[in-house]
C-alpha cells in the first residue's frame, strides 16, 4: 500500500446509488460477486422510469443473474462516431465523455421547471461534453469556460451540431 495515498476500508454505510464506472480491471476488482436478486414486498408505487409496468418491478420477481455488481455500473465510451459528430477534422481531446453519460448527469440536478430559466456554470469545459449533455437534458442556459483555444474550436463545432437535432427527451 502507498502510504501517500491511504485506502480505507469501510464496513459500515451504503453503495452510491448513482455509480458509473469505466468497466476497467482496475474497478472490476473492487466490487464484490452477487448473487441473484430477489423483491420482496413492494416499496411504493412505480410510475414513472424504464421499468415502469414491467415484470421487473413485480413482487416475488427473481432475476437469474450473478457475478460482479460492476454489471449494474458500467458506462461505455465515446464511439468513434460520436466523438467526431460535427467536426471536420478528428476530435483531438483525450478524455472525452458519452453524452448519454454527461446527459444523464446533468438531468440529476436538473431543477423543476417552475425555477426556469435553468442556468448552469460548466468550468473547464473542454470538448463541450457536459454542455451538450446540459442542453439535451433541457437546461435552459448552459455557460462553458474553456482555457485551450483548440478545445473552444472543437466545442463549438460539436454544439452548432448538437443543438440543431431535434431534443430527444430520453429519460423522465
């Protein structure tokens, strides 16, 4: 263990519930196998979501899978065709995020619409990711700051595309 960088073990206390890993070796070996999955009695009513009126949410409903809890995380990346969506010239940004991820990430703290205009600050802005994951997720104001001149080309690029699309609402 590098005693620069101490690791803490915590027995006690509760999984994020809003985890998304890389599906890296790396992070696979920290989580631990599960068995399958049983619901018991119901916890409340489900409207709305994925799942809703589905055999998933049912009482007594077993599903037949086990091995790392990782499979319940795991956010791909970037597709070659996503990632130069827009651009004439390839996407140089080394880290470049799905905009399915940075969409559902900015829909979490998504206020109600009675707080509109929405408005949302996205330092270090980068290749616009975030910005185009803002305005998907129906953030009315999205202000990024970027310091690379080649990132502000790239974002800029990728937004004037984006944002011509039609707004696909994909989760409620």
């Amino acid at each position: 263990m590098n005693p620069k960088y101490p690791v803490y073990i915590i027995s006690k206390g509760r999984w994020p519930a809003n985890l998304i890993t890389d599906g890296s070796e790396e992070v696979l070996e920290g989580f631990p196998d599960t068995k399958p999955s049983h619901i018991g009695k119901p916890r409340g009513t489900f409207k709305k979501g994925m799942f809703a009126n589905s055999d998933f949410n049912k009482v007594g409903t077993e599903h037949e899978d086990s091995g790392s809890a990782a499979r319940f995380f795991y956010c791909a990346k970037v597709s070659p065709s996503e990632r130069s969506m827009g651009l004439e010239n390839n996407n140089s940004h080394p880290t470049l995020k799905p905009i399915a991820l940075t969409e559902y990430l900015a829909r979490l703290i998504l206020p109600p619409a009675e707080y509109a205009p929405r408005r949302i600050l996205i330092p270090f802005s980068g290749a616009g990711s975030e910005m185009i994951g803002a305005h998907n997720a129906g953030w009315e104001e999205i202000v990024g700051i970027e310091l690379s001149e080649e990132y502000t080309r790239i974002a800029e690029a990728r937004l004037k595309h984006w944002t011509s699309l039609p707004r696909q609402m994909t989760l409620e």
